[in-house]
C-alpha cells in the first residue's frame, strides 16, 4: 500500500516492481496507455479495486493555471462584445451611443513612425469593430522630403497633400496650414501626434471654431 501511494505521489511507478498488487497492476497499465495526464485520472473506483476502500483519499486534479484562466476570461469577453455589440459604420457607432460629430476621415498631422503607428492602431480598432478595417480614411500631409524617401506612411494613407519642405514650421508645425488643410479636403478630425503642432494650444483652438474634432 504504501509503495503504491509513494509512486502515486511521485507520478512515476517502478515497471521493475516485485509488487503484484491489483491496485499497482492496474496503475501501470494506465501508465503504458496514455501520457502522465493519464496518471492524474486515477479514480476513486481503481482505489476500491485494489482493496483501498478505507485509507485511499480522493485524488485532487491539478487547476487551470492563472495566466490560463485570465486569457480565456479575455477570449471570452471578446465573444461577448461581438455578440452583443454589432455596428457596420462609424455613423452607427456615433448613433449607437447617442454621438453627435461621425469621424470618416482623419488628417493626420504629422509623418514617420508616428503616422504609422496611428493608422495601424486605428485600422486594427476599425477591422475589430466594423469588421473593416477602411472604415475610417487618412489624409496624410507630405514633404518633398518625405516622398523623395519614400516613406511609409505615404503607402499607408489613403490619400496625401503636398506641403512645403524645409523646417517644421513650414509643414506639421504650422497650424495655420494644418487648419486649411482640414477645412478644404474636409476631415472631421485631426491627429497631431507628438511634437510639432501638437504642442501649440493654438490648433485645438482654431480646429474646434470649425468644429472639428
């Protein structure tokens, strides 16, 4: 009895074993069957087999790991939210939650990495939520230095406005570009990322007087 709990314990058995025990002949035919899962399911009814009925205690299955249980507790809040909350447009979206001011297109006011970085998370939301990821367009402004290099965010956008090179103050520094630019494509709003004219109060100013967002 006692060799049979140890290897029990242990979760390995001796095939070697001199021992002829039901219980432990029993234990290693399951053992030759199946994984060290298999070890784990030992129930109560191989106890009895064995003569056990009295000193045998119940065997305690491993849980589900943390980390486990919080991923499928995500997944699962996934599937809800698709159940439940279903919108094909940014205006269904706006209407859904009571909104007054629908975003189609966002002039996005700044280039590089940031760019990038802006369209891809807002693309990812879109396709998660409408279940298209076009759902909302871009504008991008362009240097002569940006389209010489070829940049990234150029590909990205769905359509650029050519602007002065030089220093910033020329391009994604100048608000007052930035606001025409805005007004004439038109966008309902503007992402000026960091730097440039997204340190100047001036643009939330003069964006909000064309109520833009």
């Amino acid at each position: 009895k006692r060799q049979l709990m140890t290897n029990f314990i242990l979760g390995s058995f001796d095939d070697n074993s001199s021992d002829e025990d039901a219980g432990a002949a029993l234990f290693r035919q399951s053992s030759r069957k199946g994984s060290r899962a298999s070890l784990g399911t030992l129930s109560l009814e191989t106890a009895h087999a064995a003569g056990e009925t009295e000193t045998c205690a119940p065997v305690i299955r491993p849980s589900m790991s943390g980390l486990h249980l919080a991923r499928r507790g995500r997944e699962q809040k996934k599937v809800d939210l698709h159940r439940d909350f279903t919108v094909a447009s940014p205006a269904e979206f706006v209407t859904r939650f009571g909104g007054h001011l629908v975003i189609e297109k966002v002039l996005i006011a700044n280039n590089g990495i940031a760019a990038v970085k802006c369209m891809r998370s807002i693309r990812r939301w879109a396709y998660e939520m409408f279940r298209n990821e076009r759902a909302i367009r871009f504008v991008v402004m362009v240097t002569p230095e940006d389209l010489k290099a070829n940049a990234e965010y150029i590909k990205m956008a769905d359509q650029y406005v050519p602007v002065p090179g030089g220093p910033n103050n020329n391009n994604y520094a100048n608000v007052e570009l930035i606001v025409d630019i805005a007004k004439r494509i038109p966008v309902q709003a503007v992402w000026a990322g960091w730097g440039h004219a997204s340190e100047n109060p001036k643009l939330p100013e003069l964006l909000r007087k064309h109520e833009i967002a």
